[in-house]
C-alpha cells in the first residue's frame, strides 16, 4: 500500500509538471504576435504601409495623420522606447498639430542615438538633448501615449516633424 502512494505522489508532480508545460506553450503562442522578428540584438521591428493597417496595432497612429505611409518601427525588448517613421502628406500637418503639443522652446530630451540597428536613417539633427528651436527644419512635439503604467496612464513621447517634406520621427514609449 505505501508503494501504491507513492506512485501517486509521483504522477501528481508528473501531471503538475505536464500542466506548466502545457500553460507555457500556451502563453507563447498567446504572445508570438506581440513579439513580432526579434533582431539578434534583442529588439523587435515592424512595419504598415498605410495609416489604416496601423491604426488598431500601434497606440502612436492616435496622433498620425490619416495620410500617413510607410510606417516603420523598432524597439528594445529591454526599454519601453520605441523609434518610429512615417511619411505623411505635409497639407495634413494639422493633424499633428491637434493631437499633439509643440515645444517651442527651452531643452528636449530626443532619442538618445538614431535606433537600435539599420531599419531606417535616423537623422543625427534629432539625436539627444538639444534645444527646440535650435532644430532648423524640425517641429518638435510631445505627444501623449496610453501605455500600461503602474504610476500613470499616459506616457510622453517625442516627434520630429519635417512639415515641408512630410517626414516625421517619433521616439517614445
């Protein structure tokens, strides 16, 4: 009879083993489409070609005009930083301009280098802390994202807006 307890005891810990295998298969199945290609440095990268493929995946379309395209984006799995690109018609500046608030002066923390690898150019102009106005060529913007957050429910992020080319660059959360 001890024996036969035992071997209950054994296959007890056999089907607790069995059931976490089984939940961590199913939990990355479950996040296999939030951690899209992982580069081998450890960050993610994507990309839509319209405002409306974009629109439900990323919390940043909330400020992109509806004219936006060629939306590229990485981030580090490590930092909630993302770097993001998107061209846009420049009549549509406006759009930005509602959703989003100007810093016109005083200094801005940009992004602290231009990516975490080669996705896209990242303008050296817009890299680091540097003083609104002394961007010539840039409107400078803080723009508020709704990201999980212990403390906050919004998180600022920073675009940099070539108006007259259509070109804008945000880094953030």
């Amino acid at each position: 009879m001890r024996g036969l307890k035992i071997h209950r005891g054994a296959l007890k810990v056999l089907g607790i083993i069995l059931i976490g295998i089984f939940l961590f298969i199913a939990l990355l199945l479950f996040l296999e489409p939030v951690l899209y290609e992982v580069g081998e440095y450890g960050y993610y990268e994507g990309s839509y070609p319209t405002y409306d493929a974009a629109a439900d995946a990323l919390p940043q379309s909330k400020f992109m005009p509806t004219s936006a395209t060629d939306i590229r984006y990485m981030g580090l799995f490590e930092e909630p930083e993302m770097w993001l690109f998107f061209n846009f018609d420049p009549k549509e500046i406006s759009e930005i301009r509602k959703r989003c608030d100007r810093v016109t002066g005083g200094e801005v923390e940009l992004a602290p280098y231009g990516g975490p690898g080669d996705f896209f150019d990242w303008p050296n102009k817009i890299t680091g802390t540097v003083r609104a106005e002394d961007i010539a060529g840039y409107e400078i913007y803080k723009c508020k994202i709704r990201r999980f957050s212990l403390y906050r429910r919004f998180r600022e992020g920073v675009l940099a807006v070539e108006a007259e080319k259509g070109k804008a660059y945000y880094w953030g959360p």
